[in-house]
C-alpha cells in the first residue's frame, strides 16, 4: 500500500451540514496531534454530538473511516477506542502544514514547478481527483495535462503522482521565459474570483473576530467556530495559488484574510481544547489530559 500524502487527504468541498467524517479528521489534527493514545469512541461521539451530528451518524462516519483505514480500532473489555493510523497521521499533519502557513509572507525565487503528465485510458476517472488535488498543492491548468505554480511543494507533488500511479509524467522548476495568451500561467488563475472569495471571507469573519476578542465565545462555541473558520480557510487554500506580491493587484485582501484567520484559529485554540478534555473526561478523565491544541505557528510538544 502506498502511503498518503497530503493531497491524497484532500477532502472534497463542504455539504450542506457538518460532514462527520471531515469532522472526525480535524479533531484529531487539531486536538489529539500530541499523543498516541487510542480515544475512546464514546468520546468521539460525543465531540461530533457538539457539531449537532447523531449518535447513529457519528458511529457510521467512525466505521466507515476504520473500514478505509483512516482510523485503528481497539478493544479494552468491552470499550471500543480508536487512533488515527500513522500513514493517514502523516497525510493530514502534512495538509494541516500547508494551511497554517498559507498566506504568509514568504519569498519567491522566481522559479515555476511545472507539471506534465498524462492519464491512461485506464485511469480516466481518476482525472477529477487528481485535479482536485493538484489545485489544493496550489497549481492551475494552463494546457491540458499541464499544471503551474509558483510555491507548490516538489515533493509533495512527485508522490502525489506516483501514489495516484501515472505512468507518464514530468516536473520542472525553471523560469519562465515566454507565454502568450492560455499559455501564460497568469492567465490560469480568476483573479477577480479569488478576490471575491477572500472579501467574503473577511466579511464573514469580521463579526466573529469582534467577538472573539471581546471574550464573548464560550468554550462550547469556541470548539465549532474555530473548526468552520479553518473549514473556510481551506476553501481558500484551494482556489489561490499565492502568487507572488508583484504578480498581484495592489491592495490584495489575502494577508488581512490571513490575520483574521490566525486571530481566530489562534484565540480560541485554549477555549477550544477545554471542551474537547471536558467531553473526553466524562469516557476517560485520565485519557482528556492528552487533548491539546496548536496555532497556526506553533505545535506544542
């Protein structure tokens, strides 16, 4: 079996109502990073409880996440715990790397990672897939079977390729030296659509940042608002390719969506982690000492 990688995570965009299965994801990432003790199941339920998700739809999302190999099931007497495997921990601590230091302020060194590839007839319905994970590692299409970007992760990007199995492709990092028309990578990207997206973003979240640091969050709320904050800011992670600052037009709302984000995600990190160790404790007092929580710069060891 190959071993995920940070695209092979890469959830698809968010339902009507909070999706169980993302859900369960985030929780561990976010709040049981720091240990490798299995949590009780009851527990799980419980926190889903918090997102307004059913027993039934909570013990149905946690099987079908074992039944792919996400999550490890145990046995302790007749309790059932579970912990994230450790290829699916690496995948997500690797997509839970590339948001927190999305938009940040970061040099470019002029270089492009170009991407070349073709898919078998064989593996035509594997094209949605692999587009949608090359969009979140940050390239567009700017041929067909030619994908762009500035920052994305050559490493990252190569076992993506070999993971999904494609026989015949190419990466580059070189510069560019001459594009015109669908060929220019600058041409790939709706930039008027990306600041759309971003000016919502901002509006959106400017009540609740007003609210957060005015301490008007309680614990309960803190633990759902900070996982649809991040929920949104992956929207984001998706659709902008963080071109550099030159390549940009002025006033370009990213980094002040970034501040709001972290302010956020950050604030209420402390509020958030104290619910998860309350509901945790009423399975397994011992076991809630475990939760912790990070920041969009720092992951407690």
């Amino acid at each position: 079996m190959t071993t995920p990688t940070l695209a092979d995570v890469d959830l698809p965009r968010a339902q009507v109502g909070a999706n169980p299965q993302i859900l369960i994801h985030g929780l561990f990432t976010d709040y049981w990073f720091r240990t490798d003790q299995p949590m009780p199941s009851a527990a799980l339920v419980s926190l889903l409880g918090d997102f307004g998700i059913t027993p039934v739809s909570a013990r149905a999302a946690i099987g079908r996440l074992a039944r792919r190999g996400v999550l490890e099931p145990s046995k302790k007497g007749r309790r059932t715990f579970y912990r994230m495997k450790p290829a699916a921990f690496r995948a997500l601590e690797q997509s839970q790397h590339r948001m927190m230091e999305f938009g940040a302020e970061r040099p470019w060194d002029g270089l492009w990672t170009t991407v070349i590839f073709s898919l078998t007839d064989e593996q035509r319905d594997q094209r949605y897939s692999i587009r949608r994970r090359l969009q979140f590692l940050g390239y567009a299409a700017v041929h067909d079977g030619v994908w762009m970007s500035p920052h994305a992760d050559h490493g990252q990007t190569v076992e993506l390729l070999e993971n999904i199995g494609v026989r015949n492709a190419t990466v580059l990092r070189s510069t560019l030296t001459y594009a015109r028309g669908d060929g220019d990578p600058l041409n790939a990207w709706d930039l008027d659509v990306i600041r759309t997206a971003y000016d919502e973003f901002i509006a959106g979240s400017t009540e609740l940042l007003d609210r957060v640091t005015s301490g008007q969050v309680g614990s309960s709320e803190a633990l759902v608002v900070r996982t649809s904050i991040k929920d949104a800011w992956r929207e984001m992670v998706s659709i902008d390719p963080e071109l550099p600052a030159n390549l940009l037009p002025d006033e370009w709302p990213a980094h002040r969506a970034r501040a709001i984000f972290a302010q956020i995600y950050d604030a209420l990190g402390p509020l958030a982690e104290v619910r998860v160790r309350q509901l945790i404790a009423a399975h397994d007092p011992e076991l809630a000492a475990e939760a912790s929580h990070r920041t969009t710069t720092h992951t407690p060891s």
